[in-house]
C-alpha cells in the first residue's frame, strides 16, 4: 500500500513539473510545449541595466501576446543579475542553466561574456549578447556566443577613419584594463596601422577606478606629445575620465577627445543632465539605428515601461529587444519544423571526484546545434534595422552616427559604415548605391572642438616633461661647410643644414625644444644609414644634416620636404691637350675630308657643264678650262670665286652648294677652336656607362650611401670602390690614376662636387649626367608631425629666398660647371652631314637632267648644213624637209661634242635663220 501511494505521488510530481517547466525530460516526444525558458543576463543597476531590462521584459511581452509568432507557446523569462562581476556572473550563470533554458540573453560585460561562453558551449545552450563587443568573441572558441549588437572591430575602423580624416597620426588610448578595453584598443591600433598612424601610448585604468586614480593616469599622459585621446571605458565610470580632465585643464582648445559608444549610452539614458559641460567638443561613436516606425511605437511604449531612475533609452535597449525578437523567430521555425526541446545529462558534468558542486544539475540542451543554426539563418526587421548575420555571425550592414556634444546635447556630423567610410549620408542611403570607399568621397559636417573653436586642433604638442628634442647631427671629417662641430656657439654645430634647420624651426608657430648631439668622432665621416637607423629605434628623434633622402631610408624614418637637391655624378682629372703640326685636320675624320673635297669637285664640274656655252669665264682652251674648273670649285669655300654664274640651273646649283659650304665651314671653325683650346680627359670613363664596364678602381665619399648603389642598383663589385675620407685624398687618388695606386673616377654627390671643384681650380672635371635624383632632407621618426610643418616651413624659405641666401653663405657654386662640356671633341664625321651632301647630289642630277634634255631637243632640230650655204635652196617637197632633220642614229659622238662646244647664243641664231629660210620658202609663188 505504501508503495502504491509512494508511486502515485512520484507520477504527480513529474507532470506537474513537465507541465510547469514545458520540457519532456530525455523523451524526444514532438508535441509542441506550451512554455520554454529563456535566461537574461545582465547588471541591473547600470546605465546598460536600467535600460535593457524594461526593454526585453516589453520583448517578452510582446511576443507572448502576438498571435502569429508561437502561437500555443509562451516565452518564460527567468532573469538573473551578474552585478558586474566576473566570479559572480558565472555563478549566476550556472544557476540560470540548472533551469533548463533553450537561450539565454546577454551578458552586457565583455569579460562576463567570455567564461559565460564556455559554460554554454558545454550545454549547447545559444548565447545571445546585447553588450559584449569585445572583437575576439568572434572567434572559432565560442559557436553558440550570437552578438546582436556590432562589433568593436568595426567601432574601432569608424575610430581610426575618423583620426585619418583630421590626419592625426598618434593618439593616447585611455581604456579599462579588461577584455572589453584591451581587445577594443588592440583592434584600434590594428586599424591606425593600416593608415600610417598608431597608439602612442595605452593608458590603462583598472575597472572600478576612483577619481584620484583617473587624475595620476591622465597627468601622466599630460606629459606627452600627443593630444588626441581614444576613451574606451565602461559606461558607469566613464564620466569620472571627463571630470578628472575638467580639474588637470584638458578640456581646453588644443585637446582633443574621441570616445566609444559608451559616452552616448550613458548621455541617452539620462537626458540633459549637469554633466554635458564637462563634454564640450567630445566626438563619440553610437550605434546607428534608423529612424523607423518600429522604433517610434517603441519610444511611445517607453514612457510607460521605463524605470524612475531613468529618463530615456540607449541603444543597447533596442538590441536587447531585437535579440528578444530573434530568438522568438527562431523558436517559431525551431518548432514548426517539427523539432523538439529536450534536456539530457552531461556524462563530463556526472563525476565530479567527490566535488560538493552541483553540477550534475545541468543538463545538456540536444537540440541546441539546430536551435543555433536556425538562429543564425534568421532574417528580420527589428528596432536596429536589418536583423541577419553575415559568414563571420556579424551582424551585416554595420554603422555608426558621429556626434558631437556641443551645447546640451548631441550633434550629428556624419556617420561611417563599412560601405562608403565616413560621409553625411544616413548609411540607408549609402548601403542603396554600389560600394564606395574611395578618401574623395570621405567627409563630415564642421565640428565644434573643445575650447569651443571649430579650426582643427594640431594634434600633438611638445611634451611637457622637459625633455627637449635629441637631434642628432653629423660631425663630418670632410666638407665641415655643410655641418660639423663648433665649440664657439651655443647649439654647438654649424653648417648649411643647420642654418637651414634653424631658419624653417623659426616659422613655426610653436617653440621647438631641442639639443643637437654630434653623430661620429669627427676622425672620419659617420655612416649615414646607421645615423638614419639611430632615428628610427628611438634612440634620436630626429637627425638634422646633409642625409641624402633614398628609397630604403623613407621605409623607416620620415623626411621634410628636400631642401637641397642632389644626385650623384662622376669626377674624372683632365688635362690639357697637345698640339700638334696636324691639328687643322682633326675637325673632320677622313671619310668627311674625302667626300667634301669630291663634293667641291663635283659641284665645280656641274657648274661649268651648266655655264659653259652661255658664259664666256668657262669656255676657252681645254688647259683653261680645267683649271677654271678646279679653281672654281675651292674657291667657293671662302665665296672668294670671281666667275659668274649666268645660267639659272647653275645659280640653283652654286646657290645649294654654298649654304652646304656655309655649315662646313661654321662646323669646321667651332671643332677646330674647341680642338685647340679644350682639356682632354685622362681617364678612359666617360660616363656611366664606361664606368659600368670598366674595371678600374672608383672612389667615393666614406660614410655615403653611393656605396650601396654602386653594389646593390649598378652591380659594380665591391672591390673596385675605394672609401676616400677628404678632399686631399680624392686630389691625391685622381692625380695618381687607376695604374699608379689611385682611383680613374670618383662617384659623389653634385653637391660636395661642387665645392670640392672650387679646391682644385677645375683640374677635374664632372662627366655625364647625374645617374641618380634625389635631395638632401631632415629626417623624423614615422609620422612624426614635425616632418610636415617643417616641410612647410621649408617652402616658405625657398619662395621668400632664405633659403639660397643661406646656400650662397656657406656653399660657393664651381665655376668649372660651365667648363664641364669642354672635354674630348671629337671629329665630326659625315654621319652629320650626308643629309646636306645628300640635297645639293640630288640638286646636281635634277639640273644635268634638265640640262642635257634641253641641249638634246636643240640637237635634234640643229642641221649643219645651214652653215654651208647662204643660198636660199630650191623649194622641196615635204618629205625633203622631213628628210633634213638630224637622224639621230647618224649622229656621231664627234659631233655631239661639237655641238655641244658651241655657244648657245649661235646654236639659236643658226636655229632662228633656218626657220626664217623655210618660212620664205613656203611663202613664195609656186
């Protein structure tokens, strides 16, 4: 009987506990449960808290009393406050398991999130966080962590494209030292260095931090250089970092403050309160949520669910209410395709090894994987938007408003997205239009700073700690005119650079604290690269000298714009050359002596072809003739030839042939004068070429970077490059020559060049072109902003012409530049002139073509028997007259001569009278 009635009791207690709690123990039964229990996981007394909690339990209300979404199954909240912590987060967090729920929302903590997110990844219970936008939750470690909100990974690209916007390239992080404010600031400066920016320092406050200890964080970072700081803290201690600015006099013109999401959560929640004075000028990120008609119903619902400590709503309520909504469709579908919820014992969580925890109270959720993939599968328009998950269980579509806290309240200057960047189109507008990131297209509305200014804060000051700025400066061996040493001035150098250096630190618009730190021994010249290498670890923080700018320099370090240009050039000895008793023949290689004089010949023969039986200068014996010829022809080279030219096509000819006489002659003179008056190089480089190919030893400058190019860029081995470490031993070097001990060439700088001519009164010589294009620059540590305002200052001194005033004081120009083309003049050949040979031949053909035409036409109709007989013949018939026409098969040579020898004016009279015979003849009675 006992048993009987101990059986009944056990049955009863088992439906009523099923019936309670909606589940069907290990069964796998399908009928639909009429209640399922969800957890929330959030601090209730938080600026998130106050806001999230009225917002999902309206969720909850919502979906239970809409009809259309599970229908015959109610949604059980069963809320459980983390209160901030860590140790009792998790212990709240197993209890909310004990009871058996199918999903749980929150935490709002980051850190929460994290040991939250082991416990449901044993029990396969769906995690989904309104708060927690710590970036590595993403990872592959936590499947069932969904967060419903965005990540700080995109938060912290709005962050770095906002610094890249103002062109800022060193911020101060100010951040809670926990998983939310170190993995959000790690994120950040992934970003800036993508964009040639960093964190220049990480100022980490403890969770729970007092007044007093923000204040000695933030003196400290006072102190330093930058003056835009990042605060990436908890929304309940945040004002405390403002405060604190307030007292140390960091909210003034000068300073520059950007904050998370966080500083808007708290600002929305509250209201105008007291507080927003501390906030003048603040930039701040907030989640944006567009402005729809959900959202107003649920902002007209507000003033009836809202607790009395607050006054309105963050962001973070409408995701929590979003979140609500999510996991609602996901149960819709969930059960409406037939699957059920049950709960099984974890083997791990049965032998606890003697533990006294109750572990084996959780149980396992089977169905959790389905549930999970339904909930990232779900797609829905809530409060935020776009509910649906991207690849990465991101949501898609992620956006930010800019706001600038001016006056009472908050002011929108533009948004970002992952779409288009930052810009002042709502990012509705921007995600309808093709992808756009493009820097042109990047912008905002005016922003009103702290100190109430809207002109763009610089950025950085000089830090206030009294370290001056360490220069180093090179203490060169040679050429001390452009920097070196000096024990008599204050700065303790001197030189071009410095004078330079100091004229473009005097326009500035800020004192420039410094002290200049000599770089090498002064015995030989320093290695500029290991002096740029000094640079770019910090152990100076810039180097002021004659530091040639190169490419694999600019890869640490940053220059100024140049303020010298420079390149590398070749310097050979010269000497003077000899003359000699034949030196009027070298202006012209032999080819072009041999064709001009057959030229002249040529052209004289022509002309007397052309004159000869017109003009009585070229006729007369054959003896008188040929000298007419050859005197002619040489004459024409000083235009001194007596003879007339009476004929056109002898004109034509002579007229062509003394403008080639001209050219010859001008070239002539101009190569003999520079034969016999120029300098002769002694060295067989030419230029780069012949250096290239050559074997012989070639000096440079010690401590130049022409060493590395010589190696590295023209393949010249190593040991033909001789390091020379002053001027008197690049004299010596040159003088002895490649055979004697010395070098043929030296390689430097057209700089130093120039200078070292004017030591050696143009007994070298600079050959070639400049083979390199480079200049002379300060160099700064990367993105250091000094590097751009002396860049500008720079300018300033070339266009108000400081700047070569102060090149004429220290560096005197080489007057033997002028003389550098006034080396080794070679022949001219008749690769220069066959174009005008070439002309006055084709002259020459055209007028003995037209010539000989003309002269034949007349010997055709020229009959030598006119000159026989004066007597008018007897009339003959047609084909007489035909008849006594020249045949020009029974012409002999002879007589073509002969013709020929005639003069022109009796060929055409002869012509003339037998014309006016046969005219009287044909005139006359028959």
């Amino acid at each position: 009987m006992r048993k009987s009635v101990f059986f009944l009791l056990f049955a009863t207690w088992v439906m009523f506990t099923v019936a309670d709690e909606g589940i069907i123990g290990n069964s796998t039964s399908s009928r639909t449960p009429k209640v399922v229990n969800i957890g929330a996981l959030l601090t209730v007394n938080s600026v998130i808290g106050r806001s999230v909690k009225p917002a999902i339990k309206a969720a909850i209300d919502d979906v239970n009393s809409d009809t259309s979404i599970l229908a015959d199954t109610h949604l059980n909240l069963i809320l459980h406050d983390t209160n901030c912590s860590g140790f009792l987060g998790t212990i709240e967090a197993l209890e909310l398991m004990e009871k058996d729920v199918v999903a749980a929302i929150g935490p709002q903590s980051s850190t929460i999130a994290h040991v939250i997110s082991h416990v449901v990844n044993e029990l396969h219970v769906p995690l989904l966080s309104f708060g927690a936008t710590d970036p590595t939750l993403a990872a592959l470690q936590y499947p069932y962590f969904i967060r419903t909100t965005q990540s700080d990974y995109y938060q912290m690209s709005a962050v770095s494209d906002v610094i890249e916007y103002f062109e800022w390239k060193e911020v101060i992080a100010v951040f809670v030292d926990d998983d939310y404010g170190r993995n959000g600031v790690s994120s950040l400066g992934d970003w800036l260095a993508q964009k040639r920016a960093r964190v220049a320092y990480k100022a980490a406050l403890t969770p729970g931090s007092s007044v007093d200890d923000v204040i000695e964080v933030l003196t400290t970072v006072n102190l330093m250089e930058s003056r835009v700081y990042v605060v990436h803290v908890n929304p309940d201690t945040g004002l405390q970092v403002f405060a604190a600015a307030k007292k140390l006099g960091m909210m003034t013109s000068g300073y520059v403050w950007i904050t998370t999401e966080w500083l808007p959560a708290v600002l929305d929640s509250s209201g105008p309160l007291g507080s927003v004075g501390l906030l003048q000028g603040v930039l701040s990120l907030r989640q944006h949520t567009p402005d729809s008609s959900l959202k107003k119903s649920f902002t007209t619902k507000w003033n009836n669910i809202k607790p009395k400590e607050t006054s309105g709503f963050n962001v973070y309520a409408l995701y929590a209410y979003d979140s609500v909504w999510l996991l609602a469709h996901a149960l819709d579908a969930f059960l409406k395709s037939g699957e059920s919820i049950t709960f099984s014992t974890d083997p791990n969580l049965q032998n606890t090894n003697g533990s006294h925890l109750q572990l084996s109270a959780l149980q396992t959720f089977n169905e959790g994987p389905r549930l999970l993939e339904t909930i990232l599968s779900t797609n829905f328009t809530g409060l935020t938007g776009e509910v649906r998950f991207n690849q990465e269980k991101n949501l898609v579509q992620p956006a930010y408003d800019v706001l600038n806290i001016v006056g009472n309240g908050l002011r929108t200057v533009g948004y970002w997205s992952n779409h288009s960047g930052l810009t002042t189109n709502p990012p509705e507008k921007v995600y309808a239009k093709p992808l756009n990131i493009s820097t042109d297209t990047k912008r905002l509305y005016s922003v009103i700073w702290p100190g109430e200014t809207s002109a763009k804060p610089r950025g950085w000051v000089f830090p206030n700690n009294g370290k001056p700025l360490r220069i180093a400066v090179p203490y060169r061996h040679s050429y001390t005119e452009v920097v070196t040493k000096d024990v008599r001035s204050p700065e303790g150098v001197r030189g071009y650079s410095v004078d330079v250096f100091e004229a473009a630190v005097n326009l500035l618009p800020y004192p420039v604290p410094r002290k200049y730190i000599l770089y090498g021994d002064g015995v030989r010249n320093p290695s500029y690269s290991n002096l740029v290498a000094a640079v770019a670890d910090n152990t100076y923080d810039a180097a002021v000298g004659d530091v040639t700018i190169t490419t694999n320099r600019t890869r640490i370090v940053d220059f100024t714009q140049p303020y010298m240009e420079s390149g590398l050039v070749i310097v050979v000895p010269v000497k003077k050359s000899k003359t000699s008793p034949w030196a009027f023949l070298k202006p012209f290689t032999f080819e072009m002596w041999l064709v001009t004089g057959g030229f002249f010949l040529l052209v004289g023969f022509v002309v007397w072809i052309l004159e000869h039986r017109l003009n009585h200068e070229f006729r007369g014996p054959p003896s008188q003739q040929i000298i007419t010829i050859f005197w002619f022809s040489f004459s024409t080279m000083f235009f001194s030839h007596r003879e007339n030219t009476v004929s056109t096509l002898g004109r034509f000819v002579l007229l062509l042939w003394l403008f080639v006489v001209l050219i010859i002659n001008s070239s002539y003179t101009a190569s003999l004068t520079s034969i016999l008056t120029v300098q002769q190089l002694s060295s067989r480089i030419e230029g780069i070429d012949g250096m290239i190919s050559s074997n012989d030893p070639i000096g440079i400058q010690d401590g130049s970077f022409a060493y590395n190019y010589l190696v590295q860029e023209l393949n010249i081995a190593p040991s033909r490059i001789k390091p020379l470490k002053d001027t008197a031993e690049y004299i010596n070097a040159l003088r002895l020559g490649p055979n004697r001990g010395g070098v043929a060439a030296i390689v430097d700088e057209l700089p130093y060049v120039e200078v070292f001519m004017t030591y050696t009164k143009c007994e070298f010589r600079i050959v070639g072109q400049e083979f390199t294009k480079s200049g002379w620059g300060f160099a700064f540590q990367r993105d250091s902003p000094l590097a751009l305002d002396l860049s500008t200052a720079i300018l300033q001194l070339s266009e108000n012409g400081d700047l070569q005033r102060i090149h004429d004081k220290w560096l005197a120009t080489s007057s033997c530049a002028s003389q550098a083309a006034e080396t080794d003049t070679n022949s001219l050949s008749l690769s220069s002139f066959w174009g005008l040979f070439l002309i006055c031949g084709i002259a020459c053909c055209i007028s003995l073509g037209i010539y000989f035409w003309r002269v034949f036409c007349q010997y055709l109709r020229f009959d030598p028997n006119i000159e026989e007989s004066q007597v008018v013949p007897e009339p003959k018939p047609d084909s007489a007259r035909r008849s006594s026409r020249r045949s020009f098969r029974s012409t002999s040579f002879k007589d073509l001569i002969e013709f020929y020898d005639r003069k022109e004016a009796e060929i055409k009279e002869m012509l003339r009278r037998h014309r006016r015979q046969l005219n009287g003849h044909n005139d006359s009675p028959r």
